[in-house]
C-alpha cells in the first residue's frame, strides 16, 4: 500500500453553489508526481472505520513540478464528507 501524506488546503474556489476547487499542498512530496488521469485518495474524519473515511478524488490539475494538487469536487447534499469540504483554507487533510 502507498504511504500517506498530508496536505494543507491552500486554497479554495466556489465554482457553483455544489461545486469546490480545492488546491493541497503535499510538501513531503515536493514534487507531487502524477500522471494526467491519475487520483488520490484521501482518509476523511468523517467515520471510525478506515475503510469508511476513504474517498479517492481524481487530480485535475496538470502535473507541473511543484507539491501542490487540485482537485474538484461537488458537494453532495446529506455526503459524509460534506462537513470537511465546507471548511475554508489553511486546514490539514490527511
């Protein structure tokens, strides 16, 4: 299985009123190597078991050398992940 990182959200954009732009920044993985199509999965706390905390989101930012990813998201009425995805930057994700 991949390590685990955690990123700092940097920076998020309201793009509709169920649609997030989320950029992280990951600085142990500076760079941030991906490819085009790849996702990432994120461990939310948003239940006890691991398996239930797991969402995996595809990047959709271009790989461009740095550690920062973005990815975005449309916000789910009643999703259990709703709570973390209302936050605002400058907060960890793991």
């Amino acid at each position: 299985m991949e390590q685990w990182y955690t990123g700092r959200v940097t920076r998020i954009v309201d793009e509709t009123y169920n649609t997030r732009r989320f950029w992280i920044q990951v600085p142990e993985k500076d760079p941030f190597d991906f490819k085009p199509g790849q996702f990432v999965t994120l461990d939310l706390p948003i239940h006890e078991k691991k398996n239930k905390r797991w969402r995996s989101y595809s990047i959709a930012s271009a790989p461009d050398g740095t550690a920062t990813i973005e990815l975005v998201i449309v916000l789910l009425e009643g999703g259990p992940g709703l709570p973390i995805f209302l936050m605002r930057s400058g907060r960890a994700a793991s």
